[in-house]
C-alpha cells in the first residue's frame, strides 16, 4: 500500500481538488484506493457526496480509540473508498498533542487497511503541526501545490524544512496549481522552476471545471475528462507512479 498527501502549510491553494482528482484517478486505474478527508471543512468528503461525521467522532479515531475501518464508506465512483471529515478533526492537533507518539498517530491507523488498499491519499488541512507531522511520518510522497508567485515558492521551502525537521523519507513534489498563463508572474514562475526536480512537470491550470467540483459534487476528471485541468491531472499521476515506483525499488535494495 502506498500512502501519498495532498498538504501545505498555506490555505486554499488546491489541495483537496488535487487530493480528490488523483484518487479518483487511481481508482478508475483500477487500483484499490482510500481518500482520507483529515480537514474538518470536510471538502473532499463533499465533493464525493459523503455527509461529513464520525460515529464517535474523529477525536476518539485519532485518539486511537477507534480503528479506521469503522469509518469506512463507499463513494460512487468503483475502488475509491472514503473516510469522511467529522467537526471533531477541529481540535485534531489538541488530541494529538496527548498521544505519547502523535507522530505515530496516522501509520498506525493506517496500518491495519494496508492489505485493503493499493493506494491512500489524505487530504490534509493548510498548516504545519503535529497533523502534518504524523502525515508526513506515513506517507511515501506528498503533493504541495503552489499558486505561482515568487512568496509561494518560499514558501515551499518551509514545507520541505519541515519534512526534513521530522526525519521521514517522505519526499515532496511541489505541483504548480490554477495556473494562468494569460498572467505574466505566472509564465516567469513556470519558466523559473521547469527542470526542477522537487517540482511536477505538468502544472495545474486555472480552469472552470476544477472550480465547479464543489457545486457540482463530481470530480472534475469525472465532469470534464477531456479538458486541460484533467489531462494535467492524469499528467501529475503518471508522474507520481514513477515517483512511488522508485520509491519501492530503493525500498527494495535498502
Ligand atoms: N485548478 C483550479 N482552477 C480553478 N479553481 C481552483 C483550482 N483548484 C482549486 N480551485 C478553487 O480554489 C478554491 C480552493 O481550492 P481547494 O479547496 O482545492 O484548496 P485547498 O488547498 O484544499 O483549500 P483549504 O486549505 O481550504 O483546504 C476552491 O474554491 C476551488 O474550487
Ligand atoms: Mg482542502
């Protein structure tokens, strides 16, 4: 089992639209796939027409006083499984903060599905806390997408201190997200970071169909397979099976 996130320390930059595409990706791939939606707005759980709320709550799950297949629900889409948001992931970092290992927390909910699913994705919250750490501690990549401006790159920076601060092999793919290419900053961040490896080759465009994910409830890989935002989508999965397949290789040889 393979486990990625969508997380960045910054707010609405395009995580759970990126988080909810690529699992429905993987799932029409024909892999096994669970969608964790760790942010109380409870966005993702919305966009697959799941009704937020934990039985018992998200505090007794991350406590570690409930397992993860509890929460389980099917989606409409074939292989994509969801746990759904739950207000109580509100005082999420609180409840983790009295866990002897709360970096521990998410590996070991995670570890008794790991022969149920081929692949996770958590959709986490904008900040950097105990969440993220406990995250990045159970995931082989995370996906932080950047709106292409000088400060966001920076900002990036912050976020891959932060992975190395906590000592996990996660590695970390920075994705360029609703990009305008009509907008001359952003054509001059594309060109600054083509080549680089800590960056996806493809870019997310701004695009209609991404927006109306949450009008709609429907993915928008789903609503508009052929558009530009779609294909850059499927681009930033291919991209990151090469990324997981290395991965397992040096898993292998280590
Ligand atoms: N490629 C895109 N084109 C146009 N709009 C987008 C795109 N990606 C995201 N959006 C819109 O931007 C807003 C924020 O996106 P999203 O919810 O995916 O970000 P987020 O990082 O998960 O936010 P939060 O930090 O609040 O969880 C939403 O209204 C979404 O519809
Ligand atoms: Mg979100």
């Amino acid at each position: 089992m393979k486990v990625i996130a969508s997380a960045a320390a910054k707010g609405g930059v395009g995580k759970t639209s990126i988080a909810v595409n690529l699992a429905v990706i993987a799932a029409l791939e024909g892999r096994r796939t669970l969608l964790w939606d760790l942010d109380p707005q409870g966005a993702s759980s919305h966009c697959l027409r799941v009704p937020s709320g934990l039985r018992g709550g998200a505090t007794k799950l991350l406590g570690g006083k409930r397992h993860l297949d509890a929460f389980v629900q099917h989606t409409f889409v074939e292989g994509l499984d969801l746990v759904p948001a739950d207000r109580g992931l509100r005082v999420t970092e609180s409840v983790l903060a009295e866990r002897r290992w709360p970096d521990r927390a998410i590996s070991k909910l995670l570890s008794p599905v790991s022969g149920d699913y081929d692949l996770v994705v958590l959709d986490c919250p904008p900040g950097l806390g105990l969440l993220a750490e406990a995250v990045f501690a159970a995931c082989d990549v995370v996906v932080t997408p950047i709106i292409p401006t000088p400060l966001a790159i920076r900002g990036l920076e912050q976020t891959v201190e932060f992975v190395r601060a906590t000592g996990v092999d996660a590695e970390v793919l920075a994705v360029l997200s609703m990009v305008d290419r009509r907008k001359v900053l952003h054509r001059q961040v594309l060109e600054r970071v083509a080549g680089r490896e800590d960056f996806a080759t493809v870019a997310v465009p701004l695009s209609d169909s991404v927006e109306r994910m949450g009008l709609e409830q429907m993915p928008s890989v789903l609503a508009s397979p052929r558009s530009l935002s779609s294909a850059a989508l499927r681009g930033l999965w291919d991209e990151l099976v090469v990324l997981l397949e290395d991965d397992e290789e040096s898993d292998g040889d280590g």
